[in-house]
C-alpha cells in the first residue's frame, strides 16, 4: 500500500522554538505506517530536530519575512493535497484539503494586549483559516468552548486533542543530558530553586509571580527564581533570588526543569500550557493559577484561584511550601505519547481516507 503524504506548515520549528513549535514537534514524531510527512519550513537548514520525513524549503521565500512566506509560498498553497497547519493560519488561495489547530483565543478575550494592527491581522487570519480548513483540532475542552462561543458555525468542524509528552527516546536522552561548562545554567549549580518558564508577554503575570516569590517561605528558606524564555528585558537585576536565563535551548530548558523543585506559572490566560507537561515529565511540584485548561489537565490539585496581585501568590506558595516537596498530587497516566498518537493519528487517518 502506498503511503498518503501530508504536509505541515512547519516554519515553527525554525529557531528560536515555541510552544507552538514544540506542538509541531510532537506531530513530527508520530510514527504511522500509512502516512509520510512532511515537514514545510521558512529555512531547513535552521530548525530543531524533528521526525518528518522529509523537510522542504524555499530559497525564494527564506529571504522575505516569515510572516509573507506563510501566506504565500507555493509549497504550502496547492504542492500538497492534504495540510495540517499547528496554528490557525492558511495560505491564501488554497483549494485542496486542510487541517488547522488552535491552541488559544487569547486575542479575542482580552484585546487591551494587541496592538489594533495585530488584531485587524489576527481576526482575519483565523476568519480565513476557520472557512477554509476541513478539519479543526483543539489543543483543549477551553479553548473549544470559545471558538465555539465566537465562531458557532465550526462546531461540527472541531476535535479536542490534549497535547503530550516528548517521544520516550527524547525522554531518554534528556535524562542523560549534562550542559556544557560554559553553559548559563552554571550560574544555578548547587542551588535550590523553582522554574518559571514564561516569555515577557503581559498575559504571562510576571511582575505578580516575582513579587509574590520574593515575600514567600521559598525565598526565605534559600530558593532562586529561576525565569526562562524569549526575553526583551532582563529580570536578573530584580532580585539577587531572581535569575533570569532567557532563552534555553529544548536540552537546557529540559535539564533545568529536570532538576529543578518545580515550577511556578500563574499566567493570567493559556491555551494549554506546556510547562505543567514538563513538570509532570520528572515528577516536579507544579504551582500554578486555577485556570479552566488547568483544571483539565489537573485533577484533585491544589492551584490559585486568585492570582492577580503578590499577596494572594505570596500566600498560596507559603501554604504549599508548609507541604511536603515530594507531594505529586496529580494524575499523568491520561496524558502521556501513546493517548496523543491514538487520537491524533486516528483523526488524521480519518482525514486522509475521507478525502
């Protein structure tokens, strides 16, 4: 039987990585015998590794922003008979079979956070993608009640499909991974300390987190903040407690969380929220805001409910300071590869045979 090819928008993976680029990752790596993929992105000889079968790029368009390329390069508009776009984004003027995934609606919920130029561009991107796409993949039940709430005509459209944990042979090499001497995760060694891993957007409540861990029990009794991720500005300067490493490689960021005592994340909003996977992935203490999707990925865990000002944050990591470190109350076993790989490839399958 010949295999059915399936392209993926896959400029994501193009370095610096986000979460979104870590979702597409995870696409990369599903394993079927039916399927070949392949993987489109801005410049192939730039990315993160990946398991697509075959990556392809264009000289043309590694010279024009990433934003034109995503629109208008001809690999991605009709080369390939069936896409599966990670974002809520299509090429315009496609005319054969496209899934897309939406991982938030954020800039519908609280637009005080765009510019008026971003979500003029936004709302129309994922007006564009939402009549044009086949299929539609919810990274969660929140964000799926949205979309719906805002864009009630895609209902039937929509599949929820929670995101997972790296293949089990990453998994492997990250536990034997040791960072190099001249790495910046020396500046931790020997110390104690909790992970915030977060960019600098608003939405993120960094000024809040800080705050609040500066008064708490885990600064008294020793902890650094630890921050990592895209960074304008530097919070190292903040706080003699706090350390700001910017941007880590998948190999550091995943070391640093590996021996780390857990994470700290109360962002106002997510979509899903990938450093509760990377706490769970090493059996960390998670200590995060009360947010819907949380709760979804959660179950029977003790999180904020208030989480917009230091003192309630303060609080709440004092009382789970006062609980044993080794208290893991949640519950992974829904949320490893082999769930993600079933439902996803199954959808997928589903997608390629009907048309």
């Amino acid at each position: 039987m010949s295999k059915k090819i399936i392209a993926y928008n896959s400029y994501t993976i193009n370095k610096p990585i986000t979460g979104v680029g870590r979702y597409t990752q995870m696409l990369s790596y599903l394993d079927d015998k039916k399927i070949y993929k392949v993987g489109l992105c801005f410049n192939k000889f730039h990315c993160w590794d990946n398991g697509f079968n075959e990556v392809l790029s264009s000289n043309i368009y590694s010279k024009i922003p990433k934003l034109f390329w995503n629109y208008f390069s001809k690999n991605l508009r009709n080369k390939f008979e069936f896409l599966h776009s990670p974002f809520p984004s299509l090429p315009l003027f496609r005319s054969k079979k496209s899934i897309i995934t939406i991982h938030d609606l954020i800039f519908l919920t609280n637009p005080e956070w765009y510019s008026r130029s971003e979500l003029i561009f936004i709302k129309n991107s994922l007006k564009y993608a939402l009549k044009n796409s086949n299929y539609i993949i919810c990274v969660s039940e929140s964000t799926k009640n949205q979309l719906i709430y805002h864009f009630p005509k895609v209902k039937n459209k929509i599949k929820v499909i929670h995101n997972c944990f790296p293949p089990d042979f990453k998994i492997e090499s990250i536990k034997n991974y040791l960072p190099e001497k001249s790495s910046r995760l020396q500046s931790i060694k020997n110390h104690k300390y909790l992970v915030c891993p977060s960019n600098r957007h608003p939405r993120k409540n960094l000024e809040n987190t800080i705050n609040g861990f500066i008064n708490s029990k885990f600064k008294k009794a020793g902890y650094k903040l630890i921050l990592t991720g895209l960074n304008e500005n530097n919070f190292s300067s903040r706080h003699k407690f706090i350390i700001d490493l910017g941007y880590l490689s998948d190999q550091d960021y995943f070391f640093l969380i590996k021996n780390s005592n857990g994470i700290v994340y109360f962002p106002y909003k997510e979509g899903f929220g990938l450093p509760i996977l990377d706490a769970m992935m090493f059996d960390k203490n998670i200590y995060v805001s009360k947010l819907p999707v949380f709760s979804e990925i959660l179950s029977n865990h003790s999180m904020l409910e208030e989480f917009d000002n230091q003192h309630s944050i303060s609080d709440y990591l004092d009382e789970m300071y006062i609980k044993s470190e080794n208290d893991i109350s949640y519950d992974k076993k829904t949320l490893v590869l082999k769930i993600f790989k079933k439902d996803i490839l199954n959808y997928i399958t589903k997608f390629l045979d009907e048309n």
